[in-house]
C-alpha cells in the first residue's frame, strides 16, 4: 500500500505570518530582492517546505521567487 492512498488530504503547515506573506505573492515570479530582509528570512523557509520556488535567472544573476500550484 502506497502512502499516498493511506493519507486522503496531505496539508502543509504555515504560521500565520507566512500565509499572509503568500496572499500576497502572486502567481508570477517576483525578484527576491524587492521583499524586506524579514520578509526573505519567511520566504526561505518557504522555499524548504517546498511552498514557494526559486528561480535563478543566468542573464542577471537575479533570483526570483514565485509560489507553487498545489491543486
């Protein structure tokens, strides 16, 4: 038997403070940068629960951040 069929709705926890921070992120990547370093602490945690993606861009050096599609 496969994890997956023995767990009917697999859920995330986030704290009050990054499910707000993810109302507020969009669906289309936004630069790292533009977010306060309180901000960037969150989304790095984020980013280790595998809520939120980061993109690196070879062009700029840029990272961008975007959430994840969880439906």
């Amino acid at each position: 038997m496969k994890v997956n069929e023995l767990i009917d709705n697999f859920e995330i926890f986030t704290t009050n403070e990054e499910g707000s921070l993810l109302e507020r992120l969009g669906s289309e990547p936004l630069p790292l940068s533009s977010f306060t370093e309180h901000d960037q602490v969150i989304i790095n945690n984020l980013i280790r629960k595998s809520v939120i993606s980061k993109i690196s861009n070879p062009n700029n050096s840029s990272v961008m951040v975007m959430k994840n599609d969880f439906e």
